[in-house]
C-alpha cells in the first residue's frame, strides 16, 4: 500500500501492529497498533557505515499532524541523522500540536531567504535591493497574509492558492490607510497586482519546500494572469523633442544633478537607482567603466560612451561628496528626478512616457544599429536571456526594413537597363 492523505483516515486495525511506508518519504511510515491507535514514525541511521546507530522515533498521531507535515518533519531528521546528529530529543521537545502557517512560513521567509537573487531555482550570489525586499514585505503584509496568512501549510490547497489568486484580482485586498499626519498609502489589486503577488507567495512556497516545511509547492500549475507589457520606445522624432525639453529644463535654472541624470538614463539603458546612486569609486574613466557594486542582478558594469564622459567630467568638476549626482545639501544622492521628469516630458508632450521607458528606448536605437539581443542583453544587465527575449519584436521589425530595403535593391537591378 501506498501512505496517501486518505489511506491515513481510513485504514482499520488488523488485531496486530503492522506499519504502511510512505513512498516518498524513505523511513517514513504510518504505524498502527492492533488497538487501532495510530502514530506516524521515521526509521533512520544516525551517521553512515554498516555499524551506524539506527534509530526508530515518532512524530506524532495523524490527529495532531498531517502527512505533509510528517513528511516535511521526516526530511528534516534524516538530514540531520545523515550528518551524524541523533534527532530523536529534538523532534520529542517539538509539541505535536505545532502547525506552521502561511504566516509562518513568510515571516523565515524575510528572514532568510528574501535577501538574495534567484536564477533558474538556485540561489544567485548577488543580493537584492533592500527596495525589492521592500515590495515584497509590502505585497505579504497588504495581500498574503489577510487572506492566507492563518492557514496551515498542510492545508494548503491548488483550489486555496486559485481563490487567494481571485480575491486579488477583485480587489478584496485593496485599501487606503493613513500612514502619517498628512500622507495616505493606497493599496491596489487587480489582475497584476495578483500575477506579481503570486509569483512572490510561488517562490516562498519553493523556499518552504527547500526548508523542509512543504513537500511540494502548491502554487504550481496556478494559472496566473499576464502582466501588461508597459513598455514605450521613443521614436527619434520623440528622442529629439526629449532633448529640447532637457536643454528647456536645463537653461532655466533645474538641478544640474537631475539634468545629467536623466541624461545618463537616456545613453546607457541603465536602471533609475543605478545612475541616481553612482558614487565616484564606481566611476573609471581610465578604463571607460561604470563599475556598480551591486545593482538589480548584482555587480555590473556599464561602458562609458563618449557623451556620458562629457557628464561624468562636467559632474567631476562641481564634485562635493561621493555621489556623482549630489542633492542640492551634497550629503546624499539627487531624489528629485521623479519630480524633474514630470516637468520635462510635460514640455516634450511625451505625458505617456515614464522613466523607465528611457531603458527600453536604448534598446530599440541598439537594435536599430544593428546590435543582437544578446548584445543588448548584456549591455542593459539581463541575467536571464528571456528577459531580453521581449525586444524580439522589435528585432523583426528592423530586419523586416533591412529585407525590403535589400530586395528592393536587388529588384531594381534584376529590372536591367531596359
């Protein structure tokens, strides 16, 4: 017989004690006394060798525990048996009773496994943005935890995991609290909102597994909704209008740091907190380099084209601190971009464009010049291919140009002197 959730409930006495194994599970098993009292255990050898200790403990009646959470407290004594660390008191001084939550789980989560990048289901060396931790704090408080955030990780459910999914995307979860004498903070749902807060409660569902909390992830094969492609790419015509708006701006008094800043985001693609928090060690004119100490996918480095010289030298000359782009005080970095932005493409008419989409903008001119995605790719710091993949299109449109612009070519001359 296999060990399943409904074989646990089920099964009767035979007048004598016998034990079903689990197949997932080695050493794992559900004993059942002839008195009809039932106990899951784990069998296991403390250390390795032919002479190894082995040990026979209980974790606890079917009553106060579920299978998962059998499985889930096994995994974790076989670890620990198979390094030579006898487990049995450890388990025994755990209360039975003891059920970890979603809260549970989300809380070890921020506290171990929230601070460093993932890429292809390991563990990146690079450290995340303590801003991306933020988000992420924000979406477990706001939507993870008013409605999961009780539940028992043995109780979760793919139907479970799909309803929290709607409740998102309805918009149960959103608000609008007071957070200071004059500042409200607006929580949204939304279809978007629930893909991106999926993704984030997915990937700590991952991190449970890896602990030893869940056998499996139960968010696995929940649908999630596409996020809308936000991307704008400026035209020339609309990069020249830019330009005009930034020499406007900049003739008539805005802070020379947020001018360069948005010049440096134009030219190298680079991401907003990237240019905003450069500091002058980063910096390597000898070699041409940005060297960023850490950045959304860690260490990057930024060639330095000829017109971000001419900003990086014009800032050298006016230097104060160890930023490169001071505040007006030159005790910290320049925070008054947003605000700057929103005046320039005011003047340029681009009432569409965000800051963001300067990035996106370089890539489709490196396109245009004849770059590959793989050159782009590295240029703007992707670590994953796939995340490039999304300027394909645009690819496509430029070759399509080049092939009727080559056989149009062609054409005219196939047409001879007649």
């Amino acid at each position: 017989m296999k060990l399943l959730a409904s074989l646990v409930s089920s099964i009767k006495a035979t007048g004598t004690d016998f034990v079903v194994w689990d197949h997932q599970v080695r050493g794992l098993g559900l004993r059942v006394r002839a008195s009809g009292s039932k106990s899951f255990i784990i069998k296991a050898r403390v250390g390795s060798g032919r002479h190894a200790k082995q040990i026979l403990s209980t974790l606890g009646k079917p009553d106060a525990m579920t299978l998962d959470e059998a499985r889930a407290k096994a995994r974790v004594m076989l670890l620990e048996a198979a390094t030579g660390i006898e487990p049995v008191a450890k388990v025994r001084a755990v209360p039975a009773v003891d059920r970890p939550t979603v809260e549970t789980l989300c809380n070890l989560w921020l506290e171990k496994g929230s601070s460093r990048s993932r890429q292809r289901g390991r563990l990146a060396g690079a450290l995340r943005d303590p801003k991306n931790i933020a988000i992420d704090r924000g979406r477990i408080n706001c939507h993870i935890l008013p409605i999961l955030g009780e539940v028992a990780l043995g109780d979760l459910t793919r139907q479970r995991i799909e309803g929290f999914r709607d409740a998102v995307a309805r918009g149960d979860t959103a608000k609008s609290e007071k957070t200071k004498p004059r500042g409200r903070r607006l929580v949204q749902g939304g279809e978007g909102t629930a893909t991106r807060t999926l993704r984030l409660l997915s990937s700590i569902f991952s991190f449970g597994v890896r602990e030893g909390l869940l056998s499996s992830n139960p968010a696995i094969g929940v649908e999630k909704t596409p996020d809308r492609m936000l991307e704008r790419f400026l035209s020339s015509e609309e990069m020249r209008q830019l330009g005009d708006a930034i020499t406007f701006a900049e003739e008539h008094g805005a802070h020379p740091s947020g001018i360069g800043i948005i010049r440096m985001l134009a030219l190298s693609g680079a991401r907003k907190g990237e240019i905003e928090n450069l500091t002058w060690d980063e910096v390597d004119l000898k070699t041409g380099f940005l060297r960023l100490k850490g950045s959304k996918t860690g260490a990057k480095l930024i060639p330095i084209s000829g017109p971000m010289r001419a900003i990086l030298e014009e800032q050298a000359a006016r230097k104060r601190d160890q930023w490169v782009f001071p505040d007006t005080s030159g005790v910290g970095p320049f925070q008054g971009t947003p605000k700057l932005w929103t005046h320039i493409r005011a003047k340029a008419e681009l009432a569409d464009v965000r800051l963001h989409d300067l990035r996106h903008s370089a890539a489709s001119f490196g396109l245009a010049g004849g770059l590959g995605l793989e050159v782009i790719g590295k240029l703007l710091g992707h670590q994953d291919v796939k995340t490039t993949r999304r300027y394909a299109h645009l690819s496509d449109g430029y070759m399509r140009a080049a092939a009727e612009s080559m056989a149009g070519e062609i054409a005219g001359l196939l047409k001879g002197k007649g």
